[in-house]
C-alpha cells in the first residue's frame, strides 16, 4: 500500500495522538459519510453490546482477528489470556495496534493469511468485518481457506450489517443498481477517505443472515448461531459441519 493509500491508518495514527482523525467512507454511487470511525475502533467493552460481548464469548483458544483495526478485540482477548495474531492490510493501523499494546500485528491483507500464521482456534472478524469477503466467490475461497487454517472445532466469530434493514430509499436504490450489474445487493464498492489519503476502491460485502447462510452452503461451515439487538448490525458463530 503506497503512503497515501492509508487514509484508515492515518486516521487511527491521529485519533491516538489526539489529533483528530475524522473517516469517511465514498460509496461508488458517490455516497460519503462518516463511518464512525476511528472512535469505534479505540472504544472500551465497557461501551460494547452485550451481543458483542457474548459472541467473544464464543471465542476459543488461538484466535486469529481479521483487520484487528486499533486492536480493540485483540486487546480484549489477549487480556482474556488468548494468544492473538492481529492482520490489517493498513501499515497504521498495524502500528497503533502495537502501541496500544497487541503484541502480534501483522501488515497482511485477508487474502494473504494462510498456514504459515500456524493453526487458530477462532478467526474473529469484528466491526462488520465478515465485509472483507468482498463477493461471493471470494467468500468461499477464504471459508475454504479459514477451514485448512483452523482446529478441528475451530469457528468463525464475525459482524456484518444486514444492508436490507433500511428504509432509505438511496440505499434501496444502490441494492437494486448492485442487482442489475449482477452483484449481490449489499456488495458496497467503497473507498476510505481521510484528509488526502484514499484507499483504493475495494468490495465489502453487507449480507443478511439468509444471505450468510447461503454463502455458507457447500463450504465445510455453518451458522450455529446469530446475535442481533434489533439493529442492523449482527453477530454470527459460524462452526465446522460435522460431517
Ligand atoms: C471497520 S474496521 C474494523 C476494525 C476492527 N476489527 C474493529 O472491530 O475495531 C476495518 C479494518 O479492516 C482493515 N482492512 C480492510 N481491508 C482489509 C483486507 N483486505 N485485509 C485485512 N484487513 C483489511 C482496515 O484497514 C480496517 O482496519
């Protein structure tokens, strides 16, 4: 990643140090928002759900956390005496991630993780993070992969947003474009913006818990398990099939 690709690591390198450090999120239709971050990426459990914390419950063993961030879940699970190997594509969040006290962050994108990482127990994609599947073909070869990566009762701990619980009509309409161009719905094209640094545009997939049941078809996993406070956002245990 070139310097200035790294709008979410600068952010997050500001918030720490007290400057600032306002992410946007452009949409391909050209949609900008905030994304609430990086303050949601620094915050305490003491603000989380008690969805959230009862699907870290769930968490076994070895854990491997996917685009850690600012390492918010691995500091809550190494403190919870788990051994955690954090993963972020961006060099700055890696290096906040280490100096808030993750010991092992690694700049690595999803699609680099593999055996050499050793076995994990639980891979745990928190802040909607199940996003980093980008699309459908995508999703089952990381599922395949996560499969070879993983104990025998390892599981999958993720957040996704389900991106049909919405009224609004500019969302409803990005769904119905997304369909017409053959893609999922909640496939969002997004790139993060900070200052001048952009990331490059990427796919992070928004699916709902019938949608995660249908990628998980045919993959060696399945959704044991899904917590939901009413709000769009969800947390799903996915397990290894039994069979
Ligand atoms: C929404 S934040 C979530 C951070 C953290 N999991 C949390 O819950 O606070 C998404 C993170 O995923 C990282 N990310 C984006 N694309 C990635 C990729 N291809 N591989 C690994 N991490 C990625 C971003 O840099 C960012 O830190």
């Amino acid at each position: 990643m070139k310097p200035e690709q790294d709008a979410v690591g600068r952010a997050m390198l500001d918030f720490l140090e007290s400057r600032g450090g306002c992410e946007l999120v452009e949409r391909d239709d050209g949609t900008i928002e905030p994304s609430g971050g990086p303050e949601i990426y620094f915050s305490d459990p003491s603000s989380w759900s008690p969805e959230a914390l009862e699907a870290l419950s769930h968490v076994r063993g070895r854990v491997l956390d996917v685009g850690c961030g600012a390492g918010r879940v691995a500091l809550f699970l190494q403190d919870r005496g788990h051994e955690v190997v954090g993963v972020d594509l961006s060099p700055g969040a890696v290096e906040v991630s280490k100096r808030r006290g993750v010991k092992d962050a690694r700049v690595m994108s999803v699609t680099q993780v593999g055996p050499e990482l050793g076995t994990f127990d639980t891979i745990v994609m928190f802040g909607n993070n199940f996003g980093l599947m980008a699309n459908g073909r995508r999703a089952r070869w990381l599922l395949r992969k996560f499969h070879r990566m993983t104990s025998k009762s390892g599981r999958i701990v993720a957040e996704s947003l389900d991106p049909y619980r919405t009224t609004e009509e500019r969302h409803l309409a990005y769904h119905r474009l997304n369909r017409r161009r053959g893609r999922m719905g909640g496939q969002v094209r997004i790139r993060a913006r900070y200052q001048h640094y952009r990331t490059p545009w990427f796919d992070y997939l928004l699916v709902s818990e019938s949608e995660m049941r249908g990628l998980l078809e045919g993959t060696p996993w399945c959704l044991e398990k899904t917590l939901t406070s009413g709000e769009p956002t969800y947390f799903a245990v996915i397990e290894k099939s039994k069979t």
